[in-house]
C-alpha cells in the first residue's frame, strides 16, 4: 500500500489537489478551476489518488464530491516517525553544535 501512495504523492498536481481537500470536500469542477489542465487531465490525477485510497468521492445531485481520506496518511505517518524522530535527534545536536560556537566566537571578541 506504501509504495502505491508513494507514487501518488510524487506528482505535485496530486498533492495540491490533497492540500484543497484537506481544507474541505471540493467537486471536480471546483478542482479543475485551480489548474491549468484539462478537465480530462485532473480527472486522471483524481483516478490515481482514489486508487491509492488518498480520496474518496461521492455523487451529490449533479456533482462529483471530493474528499481527503486522511487515515492513509496517518499510514505514512506512522511510517515515517521512525525517520522523523533520527533528523530530530540530528538537528537538535546541530543546534546545540551552533549555539556553542557562536558561544565561542562571541568569547573571542
């Protein structure tokens, strides 16, 4: 399942479609109205981003909702918090490695 949503998120059309939704539910009109991409085009990153269980869409009448499904990326969330928690770890070090340093450069003036 990782490597499908992966392969969703790698194309920066799909995750500004995921940026609106997470906002709220958006038709496909609505969606289309943001790119400057045919409405057939958008319709395709829709298909990926639904096969990879990223969305979920519905009928209302005439229109074709939009909606995030956000437990998927609660997946890659718990995923990555075993990387997130080494960079903290790095960069809390760095941190502390340039604050001494500056430390030590102000001494020395």
């Amino acid at each position: 399942m990782l490597d499908t949503t992966f392969a969703a998120l790698s194309d920066p059309t799909r995750r500004t479609i995921l940026d609106l939704l997470a906002e709220r539910e958006h038709s496909v009109g609505e969606l289309v109205d943001h790119f400057p991409i045919t409405q057939s085009a958008v319709s395709r990153h829709l298909n990926v981003l639904e096969q990879a269980d990223l969305i979920q869409r519905r009928r209302d009448g005439q229109r074709r909702l939009c909606a995030l499904r956000a437990e998927t990326l609660a997946e890659v969330d718990r995923w990555m918090e075993r990387y997130r928690r080494m960079w903290v770890g790095k960069l809390q070090r760095l941190d502390k490695a340039i604050q001494r340093r500056a430390v030590q450069r102000r001494k020395k003036r």
